[in-house]
C-alpha cells in the first residue's frame, strides 16, 4: 500500500506540467505534482526561457541606445552593474514562479518537493531533498520531466571554466572572451547578451550555416547583424582539441580544408542542443519504453507504452518546445478525463529570440523544396514598411509558403524585431486554413509591422500596396 494516493500525478513542474496539473485540477480531479523545486516553473522559468528573455530584452536596449545617434540623440557609454541585473532578473523569475505557486494553492493541488521514480506502473517511490523516501498511488501519471544542456567529452561540465546555459544565465562574470559551441538559437541567444555586456564572442559551428533548420533567407539578416556584433563566427568548423589552462582554455580548431588554428577563451559555453530527462524515473518499471534517442514513446493522445503513464514536452519528443508541452499536456489531461482527443495541430511556431528574432511556423521553404512540393513563396521586404522605417529596423523581411493552386497558407517566416509576437497570427491562421485571399482581405491597423503579413498575401495575387510583383504566370 502506497503512504498516500491521488488521481493523477504529474511528475515535473515545468510549462506542460504545471499547465497539466493546472488543467486536471480545473476538471475536478484530484492532482498531485511533483518537483524538487520551491516552486512550479521548471528550466523554462528557473533557468531558460525567461531568464534567457530577461537579459536579451537588456542586450536589446544597448543596442538601441548605440542605435540612437543615428536618429539625433546620443547617451553616454553604458555603465552596467552586472550585480544589480543578476538581482533583476533572479526578481523576474521569483515574481512568475511565486504566481505559479499561489495557483497551485488556489486550485488546491497537493505540492511535493520530491524527486520521483516508479516503482511500478501504479506507483510512485518520492525522495526529498532531505532524503526522506515516501511512496505515491495513481490512477494516471504524467511525465513532464522536461531535457537538459547536451555535454561534450571535452568540455566536461564540472570545470568552472565551462558553461551550459544554466550557467551562462547565472551572470556570474562577464568574461573578456567567450567561445560558444553551436551554431543553434540557445547558442545565438546567449552569445548576443554576452557581446552586448562587453565579451568578445566567438560561435563556433560546424555545419556552413547558422540556425540548421530556419530557411536561409531569414537566417542571413541575422548573420549580417552578428558578424557585426560578435568577434568570429566560424562555420564549417569543428573543436579539434581542448587544454585546460589557468587562465581560460586553449582551444584548436578544425575547418572545413582540415586546417588547424588554435586561440584561448576564458570561459567556453557549449550550446550543442537537449537531451530528455529519463535518468532514474525507473521507467522500466512502469513498462514505459523510450526510443533509440532516449525519448518517451507516446502515441497521439499522449499514452505511452504503460497504459495509465502520459508523458508530454521535451521528455516525448521534439520539438523542445515550452508552448508544445503546454498543448501537450492539454490532450493528455483531455485523455485522462476521457474525452479521447489526439494532438493535431497544423502549425506549432518556433522563435528565436536573437535581434533581429527569426519566427516560423508551419512548413519552410527549405523543407517544401526537399520533399520536392510544388509552392509559391511570397516575400515582403520591411524595407518597404512605414513602420519598420521608422524604426530604423528596415532589416527584416515576412515571408509565406503557399499552395499555388489553392491558395491556402502551408507556412510563414518572418525575421525582424518583433517576430515572435507576429508569427501568431500566421499560426492562427494555419490552424484555420486561411488562404491568400483570406489574409490580404483582413484589415490590418496602419502603421504596423502586422500589415508585412497582410501584404505578403497580396504578393501572391500581385496587389500588394506597397510592393510591385508582374502577375503570376504559370
């Protein structure tokens, strides 16, 4: 018999646990959700999205402070107190898992602070972080338990000199120079707040590209931005050799000629992508079986391989994404509950939160042209948007796959300043199989950068207002 029971256990506080535990309780089910921290929030709130966001949004303002004197108004150099931004970020992150915490107790959720494995497919063994050991029954269990920072033999994680993105967010100095490793958007994200703060950043990737998986048309007026803004970014380059010294680290390069070059950096941040968090769940023991790249095997509902066991977020698979753990933990909680639902969504976006940001959502032309479909591509270029001029941000550029003989939107990109906040409405109308027509035909407030989307609809039937494209022949 277990020492105590409940309905559903949600194993894992993070975007998709808390918002399925968040849910289950609103259904009227019993819920108990399990994390060792304070708090719900996971890495997302704790340690990624948001601290990540935090320090950007400051990277982003000294930049456009510098940006400023173009426009006739000058400051002063910045003088960043790097104590007193660690306090405001560590504010941010408090205020947001605090809420988190007071609706768990609103919702009347039962909260353990506990580590947690199964130790059948009904039951959970919960260790404290004073070692207490206690054990948990369940109708239903959701895992939730979320991924953490890829590791290179080389760069071992326990020599101060090397960062994960945990560390990097810690801000506890802002190193002279900083190798980053991985060319991806944690990468890009934390090596434009280090070279904001006043590091020298070198990126160094091994694929010819930044952003594998972003179309090339977007990723190059980022690329343009940061070989502004950085020292080096290396590409088509591999880490050959790395020697600890006591000033930083000694590290050769490879290039694409296998020529060697080698340089030292105080601190290296290795930015080489996730791996699911499945160590010492005891899976197994639950009959819960994982792929060959460790992740949770679950169907479209949600189910895994134990009949009771969900798992939902990064844990079941990619896209590691906090807003799909989130839509996740709905068909799950939905399953649960019995209403039998499968996740079918059209479009999940991405954003990358580098200046200018890079959105998609939907599929890339990249893709499209590798699965050789037949679309059209329109573009809208924000040089020719009044309101991305007078921002001085004419450096971005809203983009969309479309079926060329139904006209119904396949996908969308946008880079610029804001991207993320726009890609919304491109997915809102994925979902609701918007074609060209539907979109151009949508009033959009002027001057906005929304009013990019409306237009690059128009692209497709050659009426744009502001763009000249001769009519489409085929």
């Amino acid at each position: 018999m277990a020492d105590k029971n409940t309905h559903v256990a949600v194993i894992g506080a993070g975007p998709g646990g808390y918002a399925a535990a968040f849910l289950a309780a609103d259904m009227g089910l019993t819920v108990t959700l399990i994390d060792p921290a304070e708090n719900p929030g996971g890495v997302c709130l704790y340690r990624g999205c948001i601290p990540s966001k935090a320090l950007l949004h400051v990277a982003r303002l000294i930049h456009e402070a510098a940006e400023a004197k173009a426009w006739g108004v000058s400051f002063g150099k910045p003088k960043i107190d790097i104590e007193r931004m660690r306090q405001w970020k560590m504010d941010v992150v408090s205020s947001l898992t605090g809420g988190l915490g007071r609706l768990v107790t609103q919702r009347k959720i039962t909260y353990i602070r506990s580590s947690a494995s199964f130790s059948d497919d009904r039951t959970l063994a919960l260790t404290d972080a004073g070692g207490e050991k206690s054990t948990l029954g369940f109708e239903y269990a959701i895992l939730a338990t979320g991924s953490h920072s890829s590791e290179i033999a080389m760069f071992p994680a326990d020599n101060g000199r090397i960062w994960s993105s945990k560390q990097a967010l810690e801000l506890e100095t802002v190193p002279t120079t900083l190798l980053v490793v991985g060319g991806g958007y944690i990468g890009l994200e934390l090596g434009s707040v280090y070279a904001a703060l006043g590091s020298e950043v070198t990126i160094v990737e091994m694929l010819p590209h930044l952003l594998d998986g972003a179309d090339r048309d977007l990723v190059r007026f980022l690329t343009k931005t940061l070989t502004n803004r950085l020292k080096k970014i290396l590409l088509n380059t591999t880490v050959a050799d790395a020697k600890f010294q006591k000033n930083g680290v000694k590290v050769t390069f490879k290039d694409q000629d296998e020529k060697h070059h080698t340089q030292r950096f105080q601190r290296v941040l290795v930015a080489v992508g996730r791996r699911p968090t499945t160590t010492g769940l005891a899976l197994e023991k639950a009959g819960v079986s994982v792929d060959e790249n460790g992740f949770v095997q679950t169907d479209h509902g949600g189910r895994t391989t134990a009949a009771k066991v969900f798992a939902i977020g990064d844990v079941a698979g990619p896209p590691m994404l906090a807003h799909k753990a989130a839509y996740e933990a709905r068909i799950a909680v939905e399953n649960i509950a019995g209403k039998n639902v499968i996740a079918d969504s059209a479009a999940i976006p991405t954003v990358v939160f580098t200046d200018p940001e890079i959105a998609w959502t939907g599929l890339t032309e990249s893709a499209a042209q590798a699965n050789g479909m037949d679309v059209a591509v329109t573009r809208f270029p924000w040089a020719a948007s009044g309101r991305a001029v007078t921002l001085g941000r004419s450096d971005g550029l809203t983009k969309l796959i479309i079926d060329p003989n139904t006209e119904r939107l396949l996908g969308a990109g946008i880079v610029g300043p804001g991207a993320g906040e726009l890609i919304a409405e491109a997915t809102l109308a994925l979902e609701m199989g918007a074609n060209a027509t539907d979109v151009g035909l949508t009033i959009h407030p002027h001057p906005t950068l929304s009013e990019t989307f409306k237009e690059a609809a128009d692209i497709f039937h050659a009426t744009a207002t502001h763009y000249f494209r001769p009519k489409r022949t085929r």
